[in-house]
C-alpha cells in the first residue's frame, strides 16, 4: 500500500522541480491504482502542502501551480477549481503561471493514465452550463499546445453526440422510466447535464421553447468547427441558427451525399446552384434546425404576415359575404319565380274550366296518385 511515507515525497519531488520525476509519477499513478487510498485522503495530502490556502489566496508561485496542476488530475472533481483558480482569458497569450502550468502537464502526460485525466471532463459540462467556467477556459483546457487533457477532445465530442444519439432514440422510454430511477450510467454524463433538455423535448422541437442555459455548449463546439453540434445547441438555446452555421452543415451535407463527385469550394457552393442544399430541411439527432431569417426575409416575412395576408383575408371575407348574398338573392327569385308560375296557373284554370271543373280535376289527378 502506498502511504503518506512514500506519496508525500512523490508529490513533493514533482512540485518542487521544473523537471519532472518518471519515479515519482509512477508512485502517483500506483496510489491512484490503490483502492484504500481515497479521494479524501489525496485531498489531505495536497492540501498538507499548501493547495487550499494557494487556492484561497490566489498564491501562484511555480510550485504552487504544479501543484494544483497535479491535484486537478489525481482528483477530477477539483479540475472546475483549477481552470477557474488559472483565470483563462479569451484571446490572450498564456500568462507566466498557464505557462509554468503547461510545461509540467506536457512533461508528465506520456506517464499519467488517458482513463484518469479523461475523467476530469465529466465534472466540467454542469459547471460550464452552470457559469462557474467559461467557454474560453475549457476550450483552453482541450485545445491548447501541450495540455494533458487534450487528448480527450475527440472522447468528449463523441460522447456528448452518444447522449444526443440516446435522447433522440430512447426519449419516450427515458421519461416514463424517470420515476423508477434511470441509471445514471446509462449516460456518458452526469444526467443532471441533460435534465432540461429531455424535459422541454417537445417543446424545443416544435421551436416553442428554448434554453439558454445550453448556448456554452453552443458557442464550444462552434470553436471546435463542430458545425453539427453547435447548430444542435444553438436550436436549442435560440430556436434558430445563424447563416453562417446553417450553410455550413449544408455544405457538409452535401460533400457527404457526394463523396466521388466533384467537390466544390464552399464559396462557388454558396454562391451557384445548390439552393435545394442551402434551403434544404436539416434535423440533427432528432431536432429540426431552423435558419435565422436574413434581413430582406425578415422584411419580406413582415410584409407579408402583417400586410398582404391581411388584405386577402379581407378580401377572402369580403367575396364570402357577397357570394352569400347573391345565393339569398338567386333563392328568393327561384321563390318568386314559383309563386308566380303557381298563381298563372291557378289563374289559367279558373279562366277556361271554371272552378268546379278545376277543382274536380285537381281531385282526378291527387285520386289517380294516389290509387297508382
């Protein structure tokens, strides 16, 4: 068993250097292996040399930020602490301590288990649609040189597209199984990161609701060129995608239906003839994506919804109103018309057979009726 003796000189050995120790690493790695030594007891560890008070204190001296580096992968649920203890800033060059930061991950990510430090991003994605990191942060944390977690970028997208795939498949039976208890491993991610969107389904399909606390999902994978996924998670957030990200699956569409054919720059794409691809209906994992509408559309929709239909619903009411009024009149005159044939004949009876006579054949014709 590896004890408090052999993991705090490891630890020390790793913090204290700028070159990391293969030896100490691997007494890292065979404490992680160690079921008896626990998340608690590492905690206790790092903490014995300084990490909660560099924490609350913002120390960020190189050994402290090894330290807290090497604490974010030996326990995941602490990697939203040290991305947010690092202060990353959208656009800006590695300060001195992401530096200090990167150089030991890069030393020490050959000698760390994949399966250790990928267990770092399930913590990530509530605390990111939560707000206490920032998109800017965990696209650091996956894309930037020389991070040890970035290997899991392609994982992490892939298991995000398996809970999508798993919505869109099994949402009925997911719902009527909520009250028994659905495992949580029957996700990739906590299911608390999915929670709202299982249960504004349909409203979200239908583009009635939407949720923005999912729009960092949004903007990630937009950064990550992973058009399919952005315009999922700007639906949505937004109930709509923009332009851009609408053609740009389209275009993807496209090469994908035409893998032999010519491939045609996405420019002369955008620009000549493949309006049916642009204009095209595209559903992603179950959720119909609906194009923002461009100004001149916008105007046109206006017009046209607050104008022209107006006028020919009006229009429509106006010829029902006189196409009821010529039938009343048409039905009155076929009265008229009747009336008026009834009394010429009564007249013309009365006129050359006289009354009895007349009546006396109206009784012949009702009796032969009647008797036939």
């Amino acid at each position: 068993m590896n004890s408090e003796a052999s993991l705090k000189p490891a630890i020390r050995k790793l913090i204290h250097s700028s070159q990391v120790k293969p030896e100490a690493v691997q007494v890292i790695v065979e404490g992680l292996e160690n079921e008896n030594v626990t998340p608690e007891y590492w905690e206790t560890l790092f903490n014995k040399e300084g990490a909660d008070i560099a924490i609350k204190q913002k120390i960020y001296s190189p050994q402290m930020v090894r330290l807290i580096t090497l604490r974010a992968m030996v326990i995941p649920e602490t990697l939203p602490q040290f991305l947010e203890w690092l202060n990353i800033q959208a656009g800006k060059k590695p300060d001195e301590s992401q530096t200090v930061s990167l150089e030991f991950q890069k030393g020490i990510r050959a000698l760390f288990p994949k399966e250790q430090i990928a267990e770092g991003i399930r913590y990530l994605l509530l605390n990111l649609l939560n707000k206490k990191i920032s998109v800017d942060s965990l696209y650091w944390l996956l894309m930037i040189d020389g991070s040890v977690w970035g290997h899991a970028q392609k994982e992490f997208i892939v298991d995000v597209k398996y809970d999508l795939q798993l919505i869109d498949n099994y949402l009925y039976y997911l719902i009527r199984q909520n009250k028994n208890g659905l495992s949580e491993n029957t996700f990739k991610y906590p299911r608390k990161v999915w929670t709202s969107l299982i249960s504004n389904w349909g409203g979200i399909q239908q583009g009635t609701h939407k949720i923005e606390e999912y729009q960092p999902l949004a903007e990630l994978f937009e950064k990550f060129k992973e058009y399919d996924l952005a315009a999922y998670f700007y639906q949505v957030s937004q109930s709509n995608v923009s332009n851009d990200l609408f053609y740009n699956i389209a275009y993807e569409k496209y090469l994908r239906l035409n893998p032999n054919g010519d491939k045609l720059s996405k420019i002369l794409f955008y620009e000549v003839v493949y309006q049916k691809y642009r204009n095209s209906n595209i559903s992603l994992y179950g959720l119909p994506i609906k194009r923002e509408l461009t100004f001149i559309e916008f105007i046109i929709n206006f017009i046209s919804q607050r104008l022209i239909l107006p006028v020919i619903n009006l229009v429509k009411t106006i010829i029902l109103i006189i196409v009821t009024i010529i039938k009343w009149i048409f039905t009155g005159f076929l009265w008229l018309v009747g009336i008026l044939i009834g009394l010429a004949v009564l007249g013309f009876g009365i006129q050359n057979f006289g009354i009895v006579m007349f009546i006396l054949v109206i009784f012949s014709i009702f009796g032969g009726c009647s008797s036939s």
